[in-house]
C-alpha cells in the first residue's frame, strides 16, 4: 500500500514542472466583438447623401431626393482607394441627419428609390458593402438617430421606425463590423412638413439597451458605437486626437456621483477614459480629411497632408484608440483626386515607419518571470497571444532588449495582453548610447491594446523599460521599435482661394471690450478672438452685431466665419444673419442660417452670397450662440466672387 507521505514525494518534482497558470484578468476586460474591432485599428467613414449635392454639413430634411445624383459612382474606386490606405473598413452614412435613407427603405418614401440615380433602383448600402467585400475590408453601418425628415421624430412610433431601419441594415447586407449611432440630436428640422424645433431627452428617449439588445442579436460580432458604448466611446472631439493617457475602461458613474445604469456615462471623459474601470469602453477617434464630413467643391485645397494624417495615426491608435478618418465622395460619387494624394502620401509614411522592427534580433532579459510560459521572449514573437508576465506579487519589473548592435530608432510600441485587462499605470524608457544608459521617454502611463510613442531620434545597443506601477502584475505581449521616416509631406493648404486680404479694412461691434475687442476678428491669427463678455463690462447675449468695411465695394460670393480656436464651446456662434450694403445705409434683405456641427467640429464655416452681390460693408448678427450668453468670433473673413 502507498502511504500519502510517499505519494506526496513521489508528485513534488512533478509539479515543478507544470504550467504556472494564466494570471486572473483584471477588473474591465474586452468581450469577443472589442476584440475584433481591436484588431482593426484603422478604417474609414464615407459621408455621401444629399449634402453631397447642396454644399451642407446637416440636411434640414426637406432636401429633395432628386439632387441626388451622383455622376460617375464607382464603389471599387472609393472602397479601393481606401483599403490601399491601409482601412481595414468602411462605415457608410446610410441615414445622416436629414433622413434620406440609401438604401430603398420600407419605411419612409425620403430615401434612395426616389432620386433619379439608377432611376430609383439603385441602392447605395448594396453597393459599398459589396464593394468592401471585393477589396478584402469590412463594413459598418452608420445610422443616425435624429432624423429632421420623419413626421414622428420626437414621438415613440419613431423610435420603433428607426429600429426598424437598423433591422433592414443588420439583416439584408451581410455581417457588419460595426454599428454608429451618432451623438448629434434634436433640435430644428422639416419633420414631414411641420417645421420646428423638437427636442428629446438624449438619455431616455431612444431606449438604447433594447436597441442594443436587437443589434446584438442580428449582428453578434458587430461593436456597437455610441457617445457612451456600449462597446466602443466616443473620443469626445472630432479633431482625431485622444488623451495620453487613454484609458480603455470606464466606470459608469450617475449624475449624483454613484453608480449609474449602462449608458449614463459621462460623456466629457471620452478623451482619457477611467484609470482603473470597471468596464472595457474603448475610444474611438472619429475625424475628417477635410474641414467638413461631407465633399464641398472649395475645401479640395484644404485636404489634410500625409504628415498630418501621420500625426492622427499616433495621436488616435497610437493612444489605444482607433482612427476612423472620413474621407467622403465627391458629386462624381468618387473620391477626389486631392484626397487620394493624401491617402498615398499617408500610407507610404505608414509602410516606412513599419518597415522594420529594429528590436528583431535582441536578447531580452527580464527581471522577473512568471515561469517557462510566460518568458520575457514572448514581447518579440509578433504574436499578440502569447505575453511576458511577473508573478502575481510583482507589479514593479524592469524589461532590457540588448539589440545585436546599435541601431537607429525613434518610435516605441508597447502591447498589454488585453484579454487580461488594462494593468500598467506608469513606465519609462532608456536608452544605452554609447556604453551610457540615458533617459529616452520618460513619462510612460496607459498601454493597453497599443502605445505607440515617439522619442528622439537616437542610436543605442540596448532599451530598457522600467515598469514603474501596475495594477496587478504585468502581462506584456509586444516591445517593438521603429524609426520614424523624415521629410513626410506637409503642404496642408492654409489659404482659401480667392479669399480677399484684409488689410485696410475695419470693424465696428455692437459692443465690444478692451480685452477682446472687434478687431480681433479680422487681425488673421486665429487665436485671438472678439468677445462680448469681460470682467469690466459684463456679457452681453445675442443678438450681436460686427460691420466690416471692405474699404471699397467689391463683388462678393462668400462669407467666412472661423469660431474660437480654443477649445471651449462657451459663445459659439450656431445662428447668425447677414445683411451687406453699398453704402452702409441700404441694406440688403437679410440671410439667416445655423453652423450645424459647429460644437463637434468647430472649423471655418463658409455662408454662400447670392449671385451678383456687390458691397463694400457686410454686416453679421450672432442671434445664437453655444452655452453661454455672450458672442465670440476668432476671425471673419469673405471671398470675391469673380476669384469663386
Ligand atoms: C457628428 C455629426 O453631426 C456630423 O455630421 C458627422 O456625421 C459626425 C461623424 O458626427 O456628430
């Protein structure tokens, strides 16, 4: 008989050698359709419907389907062009603001049968799903829930329309790799010949976790955006910038500060995220190639430049987050030549920097390992699955690459084995220059699915990365360095054509103050910005007014309006009037209109004249402004008309 003692003896040696088991996850991990969508990384949004064909950022929803039209639509073009830049997918605006749907909807009669394109037959979710098919990417769909089109907006049996518009989406096209529901909502719009403003409680009114619930259901694998997730946040700005650090969890917090049911989330915290959360919610860095999401003939000078588009990269997936870059068709229904540039130019840089891995090759030593599974070799395989981890006590660990010689690099890329969770807080990087450990990055913090991080250039033989804190111990599956190419294209197109100089003009204001006064509106540095509120005078609301004096009369085509540059929403205009004269006492008849999307995306705003408008004074009244009650203006600005 074997006595347990000798059984015991027996296994001992046995268990020295059996796997250390995986460390726990920690606190919020990503669930199977994060997963996928991590793995994108980049992908693209087409913004294509009516606005393409008015010059609009936001349909007011009466726009009639007849003017959408497009010329020379070729899917693979745009789809192609987009997959050779590197997007691993495509969302298609298939419903914006204004209603029309494109695709033939059984919903409403406001969408694509009812434009002459194909002669009603046509169906722009077929196309560019299929089209996304044929170049190998994925597809997504973007339906916005403000509809300023539908008679029901603002009642119950519009919520179940547009559920009923996501259903047609989910089942007829094919799996989708994501679904967006846009932010943007309420406020003034058709709604079936009514006209008026109608406003919603963001919060109750659409029912989200049952919309959620559907999509789950019809698309398993497809993560769901919104301003709040439930898989993926908004970043919180449209400029494709996240924080650092970018935290890929969230905790739920209510308006009192407890916990809050899924979807309350504080919206202004998209850019960081919460260290430590409860919740996997990643970022997404939603931004435009151009100034506006949708195609507008003048701003083909204002493509972002290759460099540019490098620096969102870093700046979106290199935080952690995605980059999700609009690039929309032109009225051709095709992308336009200064756009594709820009792709080609963006993704050589991108095929430069990932050309080679400078740390292939090294020996890495680590000074604490978890056991054989777990080696400090595992960051150098390319392979995500398999990680270096401490054991569980360890959450302060050095990682030392020595590199077969010395070698020239400027970038880092550091990857968590996120299924784990997010669980470094703080790290540091040196470099050995000449028998010399300096310091290289030194203010290391969020890690997660990606941190691509830019040094200085330098030339050394080993890397050393200091694991400062960590939430539990460290679970590392990537340590990779890259050189930075050099002379990437940056011609980003600053001037408008046939903007007018401003010098010999003058201004006038309603009220104006010494800190911020009228002229500051028209001295060309977008920094500096007219105001009507000051700590002497007060505020003043709308309506406000600033008269140019063009100095002698000239023929105008349009008007520019750029708001304050410096990140507030605070007193930006949304609703302004225009009026212009001769001779400063004949006024035309007065153009009123909205800057739609101006708190999302505060770029210049260009006011179409009518023809033949001659003036030497042009008068703007703010009568709406953003939050606050006073007006400000960074810069105004108007383009003759025989330079349009
Ligand atoms: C915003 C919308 O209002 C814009 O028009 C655009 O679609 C952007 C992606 O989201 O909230």
């Amino acid at each position: 008989m074997i006595r347990i003692s000798q059984l015991v003896s027996f296994l001992m040696p046995l268990a020295a050698f059996a796997a250390e088991p995986a460390p726990l996850p920690y606190k919020g991990v990503p669930n199977e359709a994060q997963l996928a969508w991590h793995e994108l990384e980049t992908y693209a949004f087409v913004h294509f419907t009516t606005n393409t064909f008015t010059g609009k950022e936001w349909g007011f929803g009466d726009e009639d389907p007849a003017i959408f039209n497009p010329t020379d639509f070729d899917a693979d073009q745009i789809v192609g062009t987009l997959a050779k830049a590197g997007m691993k997918g495509v969302i298609l605006t298939c419903k914006h603001h204004d209603g029309f749907c494109m695709w033939p909807s059984k919903t409403t009669e406001h969408d694509i049968a009812a434009s002459p394109w194909k002669n009603g037959k046509g169906d722009m979710v077929k196309e560019f799903s299929e089209a996304a098919k044929r170049q190998g990417i994925r597809f997504g769909v973007y339906l916005s829930p403000w509809d300023r089109n539908s008679p029901d907006y603002g009642s119950d049996r519009y919520v179940e329309v547009y559920r009923e518009q996501l259903r047609e989406l989910l089942n007829g096209y094919g799996p989708v790799f994501t679904v967006w529901h846009d932010g943007a909502n309420g406020g003034d719009g058709f709604y079936g010949g009514k006209r008026g403003k109608r406003s919603i409680d963001r919060t109750s009114y659409y029912d989200w976790p049952r919309t959620w619930e559907m999509v789950r259901k019809l698309q398993p694998t497809a993560a769901i955006f919104s301003d709040v997730g439930p898989d993926v946040r908004w970043i919180g700005n449209e400029r494709g910038m996240a924080g650092y650090p970018c935290w890929a969890t969230y905790s739920p917090v209510g308006p009192d500060g407890g916990a809050a049911a899924p979807g309350h989330v504080r919206e202004r915290e998209g850019t960081t995220g919460t260290v430590d959360g409860t919740q996997w919610l990643t970022g997404e860095c939603d931004v435009s190639i151009r100034p506006g999401w949708f195609w507008h003939e003048e701003e083909n000078s204002k493509v972002r430049s290759p460099k540019n588009l490098l620096d969102l990269y870093f700046n979106s997936v290199g935080h952690g987050a995605s980059f999700l870059l609009n690039v929309p068709p032109d009225r051709r229904g095709r992308i336009n030549e200064a756009d594709v540039a820009a792709l080609e130019g963006y993704k050589k840089a991108l095929d430069a920097l990932f050309s080679k891995n400078l740390a292939e090759g090294a020996k890495v030593s680590a000074s604490s390992v978890r056991g054989p599974d777990f080696d400090a070799a595992k960051v150098l395989d390319d392979d995500k699955a398999s990680y270096w981890a401490t054991p569980d006590n360890v959450t302060k660990a050095t990682l030392e690459l020595t590199l077969p010689e010395a070698r020239t690099f400027s970038v880092v890329r550091l990857r968590e084995a996120i299924r784990l969770g997010q669980r470094v807080r703080r790290f540091s990087l040196s470099v050995r220059e000449q028998g010399q450990w300096v310091p290289w990055i030194a203010d290391g913090s969020s890690i997660g699915a990606q941190t691509l991080l830019r040094g200085k250039r330098v030339t050394a033989d080993a890397v050393r990365l200091e694991l400062l804190e960590c939430a539990a111990c460290p679970c590392l599956s990537e340590f990779s360095l890259w050189l930075e190419p050099e002379g990437v294209p940056d011609h980003l197109a600053k001037r408008n054509p046939g903007e007018l100089s401003k010098d010999g003009w003058s201004v006038t204001a309603s009220f104006e103050t010494a800190d911020h006064p009228a002229k500051h509106a028209i001295d060309g540095d977008p920094r500096t910005f007219w105001c009507t509120h000051d700590a002497v005078k007060g505020e003043q609301g709308p309506p406000q007014s600033l008269t140019l004096d063009l100095g002698r009369e000239q023929a105008l085509a349009a008007l520019l309006f750029l708001p304050r540059q410096d990140g507030t929403p605070h007193a930006v205009v949304d609703r302004y009037r225009l009026e212009w004269s001769r001779d400063g006492k004949d006024w035309s008849k007065p153009l009123e209109g909205e800057f739609s999307n101006i708190r999302a995306n505060p770029v210049e705003q260009r006011v179409a004249l009518p023809p033949d408008v001659k003036a030497r004074y042009v008068r703007f009244t703010a009568l709406g402004v953003l939050e606050k009650n006073n007006v400000t203006m960074a810069e105004i600005g108007v383009i003759a008309a025989d330079k349009r």
